[in-house]
C-alpha cells in the first residue's frame, strides 16, 4: 500500500508558522555568513588592507570618496523622493476606490466541461462532507469516492 502523497501548499499556513519559517531562514543564513568571518577578514586584510592605508591616507584618496559619497546621497535622495511623490500621488487618486472584486464560483457544467465530467456528478461531489479522489498517469479524475463520516 502506498503512502498519500504530501501535498506542500504554503498558502495554507498560518501566519505564525510563515513567521517562524522566515525567522529560521534568516537565522541560519545569519550562521553561515558568520561562520565564513574569519577567513573573509583574513583575505581581506592579506590583499587590501595595505593597498587601502596607501591610497586612502598616503594619497589623499579619502577626500575623493567622500565627493563621490556626496553624489551618492544626493542621487539616493533624488531617486528615493521619486519614489515618495509617486507613492503619494497613486495614494491620492486611487483614495477610497477599491477595484478589487471577488470572482464568481465557477458553475457544475463549467467545471464539468474542464475536467470531462458531467455537471451533475459536480452537483452529487459537492453535497458529500469528505470524499476520495482518484486520478489517472495524466491528471484527470477516475474516480470520485464518497468517506463514510463517523460521528463521536
């Protein structure tokens, strides 16, 4: 007997646990890159610490950085507030409009046609509390089995 196949659908979790998968995720890839320190830091400081302390302080390249770093904000900024006019614009002219809309439920005979069955068998799978469905190698449904529901 085989085992029922495990069906992932993370759209059916609970926040919690959504909560706690990215805390976990985070928490790990945190680990790792920690545990790689050392040896990034002693790269580091082998091939650029000694170029660094003579562009940067010998040469006076600091005073060039910071002009870059300068241009830097203020692209930052320009970009960031383009940002913020658009956000705030969009906020304006679509405020209190909702365009969002719930679909209708697809009817027995649509369903039927798409998975060549008849609309009536929809309407029967339908009324029952829990039932078992078989498929075929291709997808398609080859049986539909009504579980008996005990109650305690």
């Amino acid at each position: 007997m085989k085992s029922p196949l495990i069906i992932d659908r993370p759209d059916l979790q609970v926040w919690q646990q959504k909560a706690m998968f990215g805390a976990l995720t985070a928490l790990f890839w945190a680990v790792w890159v920690f545990l790689w320190m050392p040896l990034i830091t002693l790269l580091a400081w082998l091939f650029f610490g000694q170029r660094f302390q003579f562009h940067m302080l010998e040469l006076d390249g600091y005073k060039t950085f910071m002009g870059l770093l300068a241009v830097y904000c203020l692209v930052i900024g320009i970009m960031g507030g383009g940002l913020l006019l658009w956000a705030t614009y969009n906020h304006l002219r679509f405020q209190g409009i909702d365009r969002r809309r719930e679909m209708d439920a697809p009817s027995a005979s649509a369903m039927g046609e798409h998975i060549n069955h008849p609309g009536t068998a929809i309407d029967t799978w339908r009324s029952y509390a829990i039932v078992t469905v078989h498929h075929d190698d291709h997808g398609g449904i080859t049986q539909v089995e009504p579980a008996a529901v005990v109650r305690a």
